[in-house]
C-alpha cells in the first residue's frame, strides 16, 4: 500500500492492483483494478464512487450509499475477493 498522497491511493494484494483516486474537494472519485502479473498491467474493472458530507460513500457498480466502514471493507473485497 502507498501513502495516499495527493488523493491517490495504491493497494497490492497478491495478483491484483487496487488504484484509487479521489478529489478531495468534491469527494469524486475513480477506482481501477488491474492484474498484477508480470509484463503490462491488464484492466481487470473500474468505476467511479462519491463521498458526501456526512461521510456516506456511494459506488458506481452498487445501489444505494455505504457507511465509510463498509466502503473499505467493499474497495478490500475488489482486491481480495477471486470472484
């Protein structure tokens, strides 16, 4: 895992890379998962989320708003989950 700096985010888990970025202003942001293996890195999905003010995440790809809690337990599953 990176730093989190300027509002990017990088996870690596065993074959996967989880990038996150996100605008800190606006609380948009993007999120890319890509296959870790040797040779060019392969877009595996992406989508988009947004932050609102009273700390609720919603993603692109689920239906309704996540606790903050519950939107990281979903970013890790993007990276550990192999389905």
């Amino acid at each position: 895992m990176d730093e989190g700096a300027d509002g990017r985010l990088t996870i690596r888990g065993e074959k996967k890379i989880l990038a996150i970025e996100m605008d800190q202003h606006s609380g948009s942001g993007n999120w890319t998962l890509l296959e870790d293996d040797p040779g060019a890195e392969r877009k595996l999905d992406q989508g988009t989320f947004q932050m609102t003010a009273d700390s609720l995440v919603e993603f692109s790809d689920r239906r309704g708003k996540l606790e903050l809690e519950v939107a990281a337990e979903a970013f890790t599953a993007k990276i550990f989950d192999e389905d």
